[in-house]
C-alpha cells in the first residue's frame, strides 16, 4: 500500500465496499419463468441451523452391548447420510465420536413436515432395516436372500395391493428367488419378508418369478413405502442404534427468533455507527464504510457467497456473534482513530499524523486480534465436527471427550473467527486506504475533520487518573464483589442446566390458566418421577409456555412426551396444551461437556498466557502473562457472578460467555501492554516503573472506553430485544456477557497492570505513588 496515497483510492475502495455489501445480501440471480439461476449466493441462501429452521439434534450409540470398530462407524454414518437424503434432507450435519462410539447428527424438518413427530424422524434414519427373506412365515425359516441382494427399492401402487414397495433384485438376488419360488410353487409353500426381525410381510408363491422383479404388500401408506422404500436402498446399518439424547425445536418459533436477531443487529449497526461518526469525525465514518464491508463478508462466508468456502450454519448465537463483531470491529478503527487524534494534539501536520497514527496504532491491533482467535479456535475445536480443522489441531487436547453437540456453540466461534480476520481486511487495510485517499481531498484536509481541534488554545490532553496509587481500593472493592458471589453460590446453590448434569426438559404451549401445581403432579404421575421443576414464560410469539425440567438419569422418548400431553389435555382440557420443544441429555454426555468446557477454558487461558509471555517478553512475558491470566480469572468470576446472582443455569452459554471474554479481556490489556512496551523504548529508567504505567493506561483511556462502549451498546440492544421478545437462550447469554465486558476494562486498567506493578516493584518503595500524581 502507497504510504502517500491517492484520493482516488478513497473512492474506489469505498465504492467496492458498498457494492459488495449490496450483493453479499441480496445476492445475484436470474430468474425465468419457474427456474431460478443463482450466480453469487445472498443472505437468503444462508443455511440456518435447527434453533432457527427447527429441527432435531440425537446422538446416536449402538443398541445393546456393541463395541463398533471405526468401519463400522463410519458405516453407520454413510447409511445415515443416505438416508437423509433420501428423505429430502440435504442441508444436514453428522460427524462420528470413533473413541464413545456415537453418532452425532443434526438435521432440519422437511420443508412439507406438518406433523413434527421426532421419535419418527430418529426411527426413519436410526433403524437398522436389515430386510430377509426367508422360506415360511416364521422367523427361524430358511434364508432365500438378503438386504444386499436387492438393486433397488421403489414405492409404488396397484389396484389389488394398494400401497407397496417394488424391489428389483442383482443378478445373485434373482438367481436365488428364481430358484426358491420355482421349488415353493410345486409345493404349495409361502414367502415372509422379515425387516429388523419383523414380519411385514407373508405371501403364497403362486408361479415361479424369474425375471428378477417382487413386490412387498402389507396394508402400507404411501408414507410408509416411501420410507421402507429409502431404508432399503441405502443399506443395513451394521447394528440397531438408539437414541442416547435428543433435543427437538418446532420451527414457527425459530423463524420469529431470526427476525428478531436481525432487527437487533441492525439496531446495533446503526447505533454504533452513530457513536463513531460523532466521536471521531471523517475516520468514524470511514470506519462505519469498513465495518458495512464486516459485516456482509462475514454473511458472505455464511452463506457460500465465495466459491472456495463451502459456507456454514447459522444458528442464533451465531447471528449473536455477528453482531458482537460490530461492537468489537470498531476496535482496530477506534485505536487507529485515537492515535491520530493525539498525534494532532502534538502540534503534528496532518499527513505526520495519520502516518505516525497507522504505525503505532497496527502492532496493538493485530496482538489484541490474535488472543481472540485463539478464543475463537478454541470454541471450534472443542465444540465443532471431530474432522473440522480446528478439530485437529486441538486433538491432543479434546480428543479424550469426544464429539459435542453443542452446534451453536461452534457457530458463534465461527463467526467470531470470521468477524476478526476479516477485521484486518476491513478494519485495518481498507480503513487506512480511505483515510488516506481522503487525506488527499483538498476539502477534506481539515485536521478538525480527522479529530483536531479548531480552537489551537484548547489542545486535547491525556486524562491524569492515578490507577496506580489507587490500586489497593481496586484490590479491595474486586475481593467484595468475589466475596458477594461466593456467599451467593454458598446460600443460594448453583444451578445446572441438563446440557451439563444430565436429564430431560419438556416446554409445552398452553391457553388459559394454569394450576402449575396440579400439572406437576400430573405429569410427575404420568412420567413415573418425581424430581420435577416447572416454570412457566412465553415464546417469542407472545404464547405461554411451561417448561417441565426432570434433571439427572432421567430421560423421555416422544411417546412419553405424547402420553404426558394427552393425560393434560384430559384432565386439564381448557389449556389445550402442545408440544414446543424436547431436550434429553443422557448424564454421562452431559459431564463429559461439563469436563470438556472446564479443559477448553484452561487451554485458552495457558494459550493466552504463552503468546502474551512471548510478545512481551522485553518487558518481562511471564510476569505480566501470569497478571494478565489472573484479571481474566477475575472477569470469569465477574461472569460467573452474573449466571449465579440472577438465578441462571450454567450450561453452553455460560462456556461461550467465559471464552468470549477471555478475549475481549485479554485485548483490552494487551493495547495497554503495547503501550508500556512503547513509552519503556521511550523513557526507559527516567521515568519510575510506576509512573510509567499510570501514563501508558491514560494514554489508552480514551481507546478502552470507546471500544467498551461500542461493545456494550450491542450486546445492550441484544439483551433489550432478547428480553422483550422473550428470546431467554440469547438473554442468558448476552447479559452476563455485558458484565464481563464491563469488568473487562475495569480489570485491564485497574488490575492486571497494577498486579504487574507490584510484582516488578516487590520489596521496593518505588510503587508509592503521590495521591495526587500528575
């Protein structure tokens, strides 16, 4: 990139800018009478995951007392795969756990499905359709052909029979059915079709058949030929699987939870937009153009608008993590901003100060972006596809706990990871092309426009707060608040979500009044337990909800769930109650994502701490690594604080909170980190240690406090509308979240740097500073 720039770059780049956003959402298609030729993917191709389409999330292990080998795993998978596609289910995830022998698979309803029955759905791809037929009509008759000798199967009707399912036998198959109806006709005999040792059906041999060709007839619908129709075709699964836990989402809720995300983010936008365009003038606006270009190539690699990315799901946290990215992709743009803005301040030209701006403003930049992905590859190593990159990067460390379930989870990581490498892109080089190209606009070269002041007698000045000297007041008021949580979590208890102890939860609609006691002990009698919790709310279209939580072994099949839904509607018939949504977590999946998150967490935080040492280690690494480690312990426990004071229960949105501020943290204290590296190389031993540091956080004052706020006030429009249209999943997520964030800059300049000063200066006096130090 030219370091003198041309005014022409400004327009250019920002006309780019503005027509790829226009494409990455609408995309590019033309359509001619019924068919439709799609060229560049919009945001309307974006493949949405179940909590938003609706949908069923199962693991799958083998029925009875099976050690699978990894062929058969795999297997397994491969008849899945078939079969939902078979279905018509394309847009589906599956991935093998080889070390637990599980079978992960997520997949949407059918775009026709009007019957939202999952036990159905996990029956129609779970079973093994081991199909036989043998000479008689028990089950211990002769073997005449297999499963594997049949070509294909095909539904189809006739007149006589009705509904049945037409098979076409390979030349083995046809040989061996030819040779047993030509003996069984003389003799009068029959043939029964077995499927998973069940007789679905017997028929008399009235001629020999020959030409390779049989029916199957049982009184079937045309449903159910379809379906034994693909079972058939994509093979026998190697052994029975059954259903270790499963969660289900109708999808009338989904569709209404994604225009609210939407509206939130665009909220957010336009907020944030304002604030920059009014603190920093031209490079706001600027950074408003780079962060348009963001957010759209973040949807772009969503949803397949580039060739080489096959695209990715987009669940609601991941539309959370979207608009989380607005908020922090400011940072680059408001450090840069910043910095030019002080440089003016020095009495330098303008050109000087954009140039000095760009270069002492890009090494804080890219540190404070490296831990977030490290945060980011982290979520997706720990909680994504098992032959995911990330995945196998971080498999010393997660390959012990298998497979997760947590989809969501990995979708927020993704677009976290996506909105920070795309930061660069957009953030960093697109921003400093513009500003230089409008630095070269003989209108616009007005230093007030790039943060100057007009009056030269009112010269901005760094704040003089001494964080220093205040330090122990800091210490003090962190131990209360520590001290508050712990007797919360004392008195009160911690509550645990069945996504990490185990068990099964029921949310079902209803009208009217509710005697929640009553449906309590009716459930409880219907269900044969009696550990349950009820809670009652309302969806995000305004209904009511009840929400029935049995933690622990306990776990429900759908029957279960429709026996406990017709003895309410029996004995409770004004509150007409229906089924939302299922969640089973069997507990031993539900600990090994508790272990998993706790070790996911710990690998971040030694990660962090090892770049940290080696990024700054000429002013001592593992010392201000260690202080910096333990400010983000503070913040977690700030987030954790958050989850047990408001009574919510910690489950994958709590590990999702914990790692995201490990980031947001960390990047905060590595700016001021750069800082002090920078002012050590300037004033070094003339200017106390501690005096040094109260100049270095001053100086990124301004900087941490912007970036808080942008921050801030997005996660702030997620949690209004979050609470207003009753979308709990992301309000338990973005609120504790905006706590951390908060803690986050209060621990970055009041604790972590202050720590580090204390251990530099131990045994010294030189950390006493003046209660009034300049």
């Amino acid at each position: 990139m030219s370091r003198k720039g041309k005014s022409w770059h400004f327009i250019v780049v920002a006309i780019l800018i503005v027509v790829f956003a226009w494409t990455a959402i609408g995309g590019v298609s033309y359509q001619y009478g019924d068919i439709k030729n799609t060229y560049i993917k919009g945001a309307s191709d974006i493949r949405f995951g179940i909590d938003i389409r609706g949908g069923v999330d199962v693991t799958f292990v083998p029925a009875g007392d099976v050690d699978a080998t990894d062929a058969q795993m795999q297997a397994a998978q491969t008849v899945i795969n078939d079969r939902l596609v078979g279905l018509g289910i394309t847009d589906y995830e599956s991935y093998v756990d080889a070390n637990k022998d599980r079978i992960i698979v997520r997949f949407p309803w059918k775009s026709d499905e009007s019957d939202f029955d999952p036990q159905q759905a996990i029956d129609e791809i779970g079973t093994t359709a081991e199909m036989v037929f043998r000479e008689g009509s028990s089950a211990d008759g002769d073997v005449i052909l297999t499963g594997d000798q049949v070509e294909s199967a095909s539904p189809g009707y006739d007149s006589t029979n009705g509904y049945v399912v037409q098979l076409s036998f390979t030349s083995d198959g046809a040989s061996a059915f030819a040779e047993a109806t030509t003996r069984l006709y003389q003799e009068g005999g029959t043939i029964s079709i077995w499927l998973d040792d069940e007789n679905i059906s017997t028929a008399t041999v009235n001629s020999a058949i020959t030409d390779g060709n049989a029916i199957i007839e049982g009184n079937f619908t045309a449903e159910e030929v379809e379906t034994l129709a693909n079972q058939i075709n994509s093979g026998a699964l190697p052994f029975a699987l059954e259903a270790e836990s499963f969660s289900t989402i109708s999808p009338t809720l989904g569709a209404r939870s994604l225009d609210v995300m939407v509206m939130a983010g665009i909220i957010a936008f336009v907020l944030v937009a304002v604030m920059m365009i009014f603190r920093y003038r031209l490079p706001g606006a600027l950074a408003v153009i780079s962060l348009l270009g963001q957010v759209t190539a973040t949807l772009a690699v969503v949803s397949g608008y580039f060739s080489v990315f096959s695209g990715s799901t987009l669940t609601l946290p991941g539309i959370a993590g979207i608009i989380l990215g607005v908020g922090m992709g400011v940072d680059a743009n408001v450090i840069t901003a910043e910095r030019i803005r002080e440089e003016l301040a020095k009495g330098k030209t303008l050109d000087g100060a954009i140039s000095s701006g760009f270069r002492m403003g890009l090494t804080p930049v890219i540190d404070g972006n490296v831990t977030i992905v490290i945060v980011a590859a982290i979520l997706m190593g720990a909680f994504g596809p098992t032959d995911g990159f990330w995945a196998k990067v971080f498999t010393a460390i997660f390959t012990w706990f298998g497979a997760s379930t947590a989809g969501t989870i990995y979708s927020f990581g993704f677009t976290l990871l996506t909105g920070v490498i795309l930061n660069f892109v957009f953030g960093v080089w697109a921003t400093r092309v513009m500003i230089r190209g409008a630095s070269k606009i003989k209108a616009l070269r007005n230093p007030w426009l790039y943060g100057g002041e007009k009056d030269p007698a009112k010269v901005w000045k760094t704040p003089k707060i001494n964080f220093v000297g205040n330090r122990k007041k800091y210490y003090t008021f962190s131990c209360i608040v520590i001290a508050v949580v712990l007797v919360f979590s004392v008195v009160f208890g911690v509550s645990m979500d069945i996504e990490f102890k185990g068990g099964a939860m029921v949310t079902m609609g209803y009208q009217g009044e509710a005697d929640v006691n009553a449906v309590k002990s009716a459930a409880e009698s219907t269900l044969g337990v009696s550990n349950t919790t009820v809670q009652t709310g309302n969806d995000i279209s305004g209904n009511q909800t009840m929400t029935l939580t049995m933690p622990g072994t306990t776990t429900l099949t759908t029957e279960d769930v429709d026996s406990l839904l017709n003895t309410l509607n029996e004995q409770f018939p004004d509150n007409d109650f229906v089924q939302n949504e299922i969640s089973n977590v069997d507990a031993t999946i539900g600990n090994e994502f508790f272990a998993k998150s706790l070790v996911a967490v710990a690998a971040a935080c030694v990660l962090i701490l090892i770049y940290i040492a080696f990024r700054f280690r000429k002013i001592g690494g593992w010392p201000a690594g260690s202080m910096a480690i333990v400010a983000l312990l503070h913040d977690m426990f700030v987030v954790y604080g958050a989850f047990v004071i408001f009574r919510i229960p910690l489950n994958g949105n709590f590990i999702a909170a914990m790692l995201t501020i490990l980031g947001y943290s960390i990047n905060d204290t590595v700016v001021i980190y750069d800082r002090i590296r920078e002012n050590t190389a300037l004033y070094g031993k003339k200017m106390p240690l501690p005096e040094l540091v109260n100049l270095s956080i001053n100086q990124s004052f301004s900087r941490s406090l912007m970036t808080s706020i942008t921050t801030c006030v997005a996660l702030g429009v997620v949690c209004v509308v979050a609470m207003v249209f009753q979308l709990e999943s992301i309000f338990t997520f973005a609120m504790p979240l905006m706590f951390g964030m908060v803690s986050g800059v209060y621990s970055t300049m009041c604790i972590a740097t202050q720590l580090w000063v204390d251990w530099k200066t131990r045994g010294k006096k030189a950390a006493r500073l003046p209660k009034k130090a300049s």
